[in-house]
C-alpha cells in the first residue's frame, strides 16, 4: 500500500471478527471496526480531514489559526493536520482530563487554552458559559480563525457516511449489519455511518451508548449531555444505552486481552453495550431455530496506551497497585443508603443554626458564578486527591456537601463518614435544587 500523503491513509480500516467463543453470541457473528487503526489514531480522523480539508488552503493564505472545542481525539488529528499544512492549531477545552492527550497535544505543537466552562459539550442556553461564548465568537468568525466546529459541523457525521458506513457494508460482502453499536460523544461517526447503513438496509438496528449518569468515560457523553450536542438526532437510535467507567475497562480488558485488539475504553464500551444488548437477541433467534444468523458491527474509537492513567486512577489493581483508599468507586450501596442527604429547608435551617462547613464540590466558573453563601469551593477532583490523604477536615466539624444534583456529594459524604466523621450531610438535589427552591445564592 503507497502513499502520497499520510491524509490518504485516513479510512478503510480492518473489520475484525471477535471469537466466538468470546462474545458467548451463539447466534451473531461480531465484528469490531477498527477506527483505532486510522494514522493519527482514531475515529476522528476522519471528522477532523473531512472538516479542515476545504479550507485548509484558504486558511494558510490568510494566516488563520485552526481551533476546535475537544480536549481529545479531534484535537488531536486536527493538531496534525493543521501542523502538516502549516498552520498553527488551537484546542479551547474547559478541562484536560486525560493527561497523556494534552501532553502528545502539546508535543505535536498545539496550544491548549483551558476556560472554566462547565461542559465541553456545549449548551446554547447557557449564555454565561465561557466555552458558549468562545464558540459563539468562533461561529460569528472575524477571519483569524478556521473552526471546525465538530458539535454542529454536517461533515463531522458526512466523513462517517461516506466512509465508514459504505466500509461496512463493502467487508460484510454487500450487506449491512443487523444490528450497528457505537458510542456518542458529537454523535458524528454514530450518525453519519447509522444514515449510510440505513439507506442500504432499513432495517438495521443502531444502538447509542451513553456513559452512565456521573460516571466519566472519555469520549462519550452521559444521558443527558448528548441532548445538548447539535449534531444529535434521539432518531438515529433504536436504542440509547448507558455504560458504566467500569464496564467500558471490563469491555476493554476483553479486547486487549482476548482479541489483541489494543481499543481504549470506548471501544470496551463498545463491545460490553454490544454483547449484552445481543444477548437476548441472540435467545430469539435460538428460541426460533430456523438457523437463521444475525450479524452486528461495533466501533473501537481509539487506542489503550493513552488511557494508563485513566486505568491508573479507576482499576489500579489491573497494575499490580494498591487500591487507592476511599475513591469514590470504592463506595458501597449501603453505604450511600446510609448517607443523611437533607432537603433545602433543613439545610438552610442546619445552617443558620450550627454553621456547618459548606463545601461547594462544583468547577470553578460555577461556583463563581452562583453559590451558596459562606461555601467553600473545592472541585470534586480536587477533593478526591484530598480524601486519599486522609480526612481533610476535623471529624468533629460538621459539613455540608454540595454538588449539581446530589449525586457526587453523597458519594462524598459517605466516603467522610466512614473515615469516621461524625456530622457530614449532603445536599439533596444539589444547587439545582437549591436554585430553584429560590434560596439566596451569591455571585463572587
Ligand atoms: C475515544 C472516543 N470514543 C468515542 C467518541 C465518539 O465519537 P463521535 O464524536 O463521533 O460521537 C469519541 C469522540 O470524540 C472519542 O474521542
């Protein structure tokens, strides 16, 4: 295979069977697309070319700098791709989460800017969020720059339909899949290559997967998140369903260790959504005994090596490390059961009464820009790091922990109380409902 241009290798990635005797799928023939293997090592290769590729020649002329709002893979290729052409690359994030990403960026030549916007993902209503207001400057474009613009960019999902889908039906000798699985994150690949398969196969079954609701799993987006991107269509899916952080590095342990295939965890997520939605499929179509076989396609998104620290943080075990002492992912359902969570009356009067610490659990932009009088800000990485020091506060201080919705901060709560706090409650409802029973909050 020869090419003229690194570019040119983009696509026309390998379908791979998984075992059989692996997936346990009597009745379903598995096959894994490896969008790992594009050049610059993922699935959005394809998005960042298909995005920059018409303008990238317009954009030298003129001086412009690429940017994008990613903290991952599009960022990554688009670095590439922008340095190549010689253009400088800009990624705007409002956090680097995944350590080994932001220092290959780094490498590859981009600048990074980290603002405090609450999600990536963005949400047009939130008119305050600094990332809405960088991408509305973006689109309202003055000429400096070429945005991608991957959330609502119609190529993002087009590399897809043009390319990978068409790919899929080529290797399965001319037919789609019954069933296609594929994380979302812009929804792109999803769409795009879901819009190819149905117009071959009206028939096909798609299912999105979602990262379960507080749980991080790099590259996919939770329940509620995906509603906010602008290329998401709930349409595009028969199914939505939701992977765990724990289930995406069980999906993945399978793929490195059973299939060599080397997927990170949204190809673990991937492959566990996929097995266990075909499970039962797989039972009616044993309970039908026609011998009739079904086949199905799911996407590995990128490459294990830049997830050591993620599998580091999450499943320390998995290298031979100790566990790490009151993580969150160590917290029993009895143990949050057993959580005081109090309404926003009692809270207000708790306060007024004894002054309990209030801690503030949420990122900095949201602190600061509506919260609790008298809180404390600690960001709820911040305070994990902390917690595995050892308690970070008196255990005779009373506390008050706060999060968006209540979820994380009576996970908190219950990792305080077993180290032995005695008086540690949590915000039913988090500032949400705080907001919106209409008690006082102040702006810094
Ligand atoms: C690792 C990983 N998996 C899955 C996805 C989802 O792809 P899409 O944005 O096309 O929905 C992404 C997107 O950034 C990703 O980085």
């Amino acid at each position: 295979m020869r090419y003229e241009h690194i570019t040119d290798a983009i696509g026309d990635t390998p379908l791979v069977r998984i075992a059989p005797e692996v997936h346990g799928l009597r009745h379903i023939d598995l096959y894994a697309k490896l969008e790992m293997l594009n050049p610059f090592g993922s699935v959005k290769d394809r998005a960042a070319w298909r995005m920059a590729r018409p303008h990238l020649e317009d954009a030298r002329r003129h001086g412009r700098t690429v940017v994008e709002l990613s903290s991952g893979n599009t960022a990554k290729a688009l670095a590439v791709i922008a340095g190549v052409h010689g253009l400088p690359f800009r990624s705007v994030t409002n956090r680097m989460k995944v350590p080994e990403i932001k220092d290959l960026l780094l490498l590859l030549g981009a600048e990074i800017e980290e603002l405090p916007g609450q999600a990536e993902c963005l949400d047009p209503t939130a008119t305050e969020d600094p990332l809405t207001r960088i991408h509305r400057m973006l689109t309202e474009d003055d000429g400096r720059y070429l945005h991608t613009d991957q959330y609502y960019n119609p190529a993002n999902a087009e590399a897809h339909a043009s390319g990978t889908g068409p790919e899929i039906i080529k290797d399965l000798g001319g037919t789609a899949p019954d069933w296609f699985v594929a994380c979302v994150g812009t929804a792109g690949s999803s769409t795009g290559a879901a819009r190819a398969l149905r117009a071959h196969d009206p028939d096909i079954r798609v299912v999105g997967l979602v990262a379960q609701k507080g749980d991080f799993v790099p590259g996919i987006r939770d329940i509620d998140e995906v509603h906010e991107v602008g290329l998401f269509d709930p349409e595009t899916y028969d199914a939505l369903e939701a992977v765990s952080a724990d289930e995406a590095i069980d999906g993945m342990l399978t793929l490195v260790r059973r299939c060599g295939i080397l997927g990170g965890p949204t190809g673990g997520a991937a492959y566990f959504g996929a097995v266990r939605h075909l499970r039962e499929r797989d039972a009616e179509l044993a309970r039908a005994g026609d011998g009739r076989r079904g086949t199905a396609v799911f996407i590995v998104c990128d490459r294990v090596e830049s997830y050591m620290s993620y599998v580091r943080q999450r499943r320390p075990e998995l290298l031979r490390r100790p566990p790490r002492p009151n993580s969150p992912a160590t917290v029993t359902p009895r143990e949050l059961a057993e959580v005081r969570s109090v309404g926003v009356e009692e809270a207000r009067a708790w306060i007024a009464a004894e002054r309990p610490l209030v801690v503030d659990l949420r990122g900095s932009f949201a602190f600061e820009a509506l919260h609790i009088e008298g809180s404390v800000n600690i960001v709820d990485e911040l305070f994990e790091e902390l917690l595995h020091g050892g308690p970070p506060f008196g255990r005779s201080q009373p506390v008050l922990l706060v999060c968006p919705v209540g979820e994380k901060s009576a996970t908190y709560a219950a990792l305080l109380a077993r180290m032995g706090h005695r008086d540690v409650r949590s915000l039913a409802g988090g500032v949400i409902a705080w907001r919106d029973a209409g008690a006082p909050m102040v702006r810094d």
